[in-house]
C-alpha cells in the first residue's frame, strides 16, 4: 500500500512553539506542526520522545508551558478538556480508557454525552457497522472485552462526538497483527469519510502509509517532517523506524 494523496486546504490545527513542562523537565521543546482538514498526519518517534505528552496539550489534559495551540483559527491554549471536545476535538488515549463497568452500548452513549441531536441511536449503528464485534458483544461489559475490542470500542466512542479532528494515541500498541490490520482499516475508513486524524504510533511504516504528512519527533522537537511517501523513502527513516 502507497502512502496517501495529500489534499488541499487551510490549517485546521496548528501548533506554535509549542513546549510542555513536568516539573522541571522539559518534554516538549517548541514545536512547530500544522494538520489541514481532511488529511492524516502521523507524529513518529522513540518511547519519551514526547508525543503523548503533545497529543495531551492539544487536547487540554497537560498545560502548556510556552507556545500556542490554534484549532479552526481560534487559539485553544489553556481552555478546559470540555471546552476543547465540545469543539469537535476527540482523543483515543493510549491504552484505550473505556469504562470497564459499562457495556460496549453504554460506552458508546457516553461519547456522545455532549450531543443534544436526534443522531445518536443511528451512529451507535454506524459504529456496530465499522466493528461488527461490537454489536455482536454490544450487551458486553467493556472490561471483559480483549485488548483489540476494547481498541475498537475506544475508537467507537471517540466517533461518537462526531469529531472534526480524532487523535489516536498508539492505536495499535499491544495488539496482534490481524487486530492491527483491522483497526488501520477502520482509520483509513475514517479518514476516507472526511475525518481528520493526527496520529501517534510506534509502528512507523503503517502510520505513514495512512496518513498523508509525518513529523518525527526526538527528545521533544521536531527533527524531520514532510510528505509520508518522502519519508517511506528516507535513509534515516528506514534505518531508526523501519529496521532496514
């Protein structure tokens, strides 16, 4: 599979200089990345590299110490987790996240809790369409679901938002290989519906052929960024990401 086309348009997010801070210990050295709508960009790089840590900035979950994070025009810096989701922002954390004690049915109502339109029941239905699992469990209780199903009921319920922009922390972290080709898939799926996706993950060739740019990110910065297919191609790529 060749890496995405990438398509026209304005900067629906943009980050500016942006560094994160735990403690002392800067994680997140200023960095500069754009995602436009309508397109994939994959954020690669080694473990501690700090792409969580970028993913939970943009979303609200971790302030950022300097630099500013624009969504849709408008900066989001410092605004509350809430504020940012009710904007059509939607995260899928690493490790997945669901409510262990709730069925898979409930879950996914709880990714629409900020919803007040009549659409829930027929995206619920949707969801059940991507991960014909999920409806077969629907009556599941999450907790009891495998590390795969528990990533599809994650992904599930994130599309319940009806994001405009989805990010996927290591979506396939844990998972076996035919669940890996499952769920990259789904993102594709998405992505090919008009969602745009900035995602994380530790498997650098399939995270690039899904998306349509790539920045790797070492020791907090920005070391390299370009066309997905330019990097499939890159020497230093191939070499640190892709053991060849």
């Amino acid at each position: 599979m060749s890496a995405a086309t990438r398509p026209p348009g304005g900067k629906l997010l943009a980050l500016e200089q942006l560094q994160v801070a735990y403690g002392g210990i800067r994680a997140v050295k200023g960095i500069d990345l754009t995602v436009e709508p309508n397109e994939t960009v994959c954020l690669i790089g080694a473990n501690g590299a700090g792409k969580t840590t970028t993913l939970k900035a943009i979303t609200g979950l971790v302030r950022a110490a300097a630099g500013r994070v624009v969504y849709n025009g408008d900066e989001i810096t410092g605004r509350r987790v809430h504020e940012i989701a009710r904007r059509g922002l939607a995260l899928v954390p690493e490790g997945r996240g669901v409510f262990a004690q709730l069925t898979i049915e409930e879950n996914l109502a709880m990714g629409a809790f900020a919803r007040a339109d009549g659409g829930i029941a027929g995206d619920i239905e949707r969801v059940f369409t991507l991960f014909p699992r999920l409806k077969e469990r629907r009556r599941q209780t999450a907790g009891t679901l495998s590390g795969g199903e528990q990533q599809m009921l994650a992904i599930g319920r994130a599309l319940m938002s009806r994001p405009r922009l989805l990010l996927l922390d290591e979506p396939s972290m844990g998972l076996a290989p035919l669940m890996v080709e499952r769920i990259f898939e789904v993102i594709r799926h998405i992505a090919a519906e008009g969602v745009t996706l900035l995602l994380v993950e530790q498997n650098a060739r399939l995270a690039l052929e899904a998306s349509h740019r790539a920045y790797v990110l070492e020791g907090g910065l920005v070391t390299l960024s370009g066309p997905a297919r330019e990097l499939l191609g890159d020497a230093r790529i191939r070499e640190a990401y892709l053991g060849e």
